[in-house]
C-alpha cells in the first residue's frame, strides 16, 4: 500500500533527508519507487535495468544529498533524475551499438 504524500508534506521529506533520517530515506523510497521504475521503463523497456537505474537514483540521492539545495518538489526532482540517468543509459547503449557495427565492417 503506497502512501499518500501531499506537497508541503513532501518538502517536509525533503529537509528530513537532508538530516540524514534513515527511516524518511525508506519511507521516501517505497513512496516513490514503483512510480520511478515505471518513468525508467517508459524509456528503457527493461524492467530490471529500470530497476537499477531507480535505484543509482536513490544511492546518488542518499550519498550526496548535501549537494541538493532548494529541492521542494522531491517527487520531481526524483522523475528527472530518472528520465536523466534513462536517457544516459540509451546513450551509452547507442554508442556500444556503434563500436559494434563499426568493429564488425572492420572485419
């Protein structure tokens, strides 16, 4: 059962985060994780790399959470950090793809 989190309640998160509040980190991360795995696998079409994309998110989020400043909308800050390491991943697969064609037409 997902909690129902509303936007001041969110910002709230936030600032606990920062604190290092290792029970708002998981209940921040069963809030958000199932909506965060279904925006990474709208653009990876891999459940299990959606999966680990969601969640480098959170490790990176919970190791540098001091770098974040003025973070009010977690929610959203979370889809773009997914969409962001999503589209990183399509990226990096497209350029693998190329050293492949271009390593077989060398052959």
């Amino acid at each position: 059962m997902a909690l129902e989190i509303d936007l001041e309640e969110e910002g709230r998160f936030a600032k606990r985060i920062k604190r290092r509040n290792e029970s708002i980190y998981i209940k921040v991360f069963n809030e958000h994780y199932k909506y965060l795995t279904a925006v990474a696998f709208n653009y990876v079409l891999d459940m299990d790399v959606a999966d680990d994309i969601v969640q480098e998110t959170f490790i990176y989020l919970f190791q540098n959470i001091e770098k974040i400043s003025g973070v009010d909308n977690l929610k959203g800050y979370l889809r773009v950090s997914v969409r962001n390491r999503s589209m990183s991943y399509l990226r990096q697969l497209d350029i693998e793809d190329t050293h492949k064609i271009l390593y077989q037409r060398e052959m």
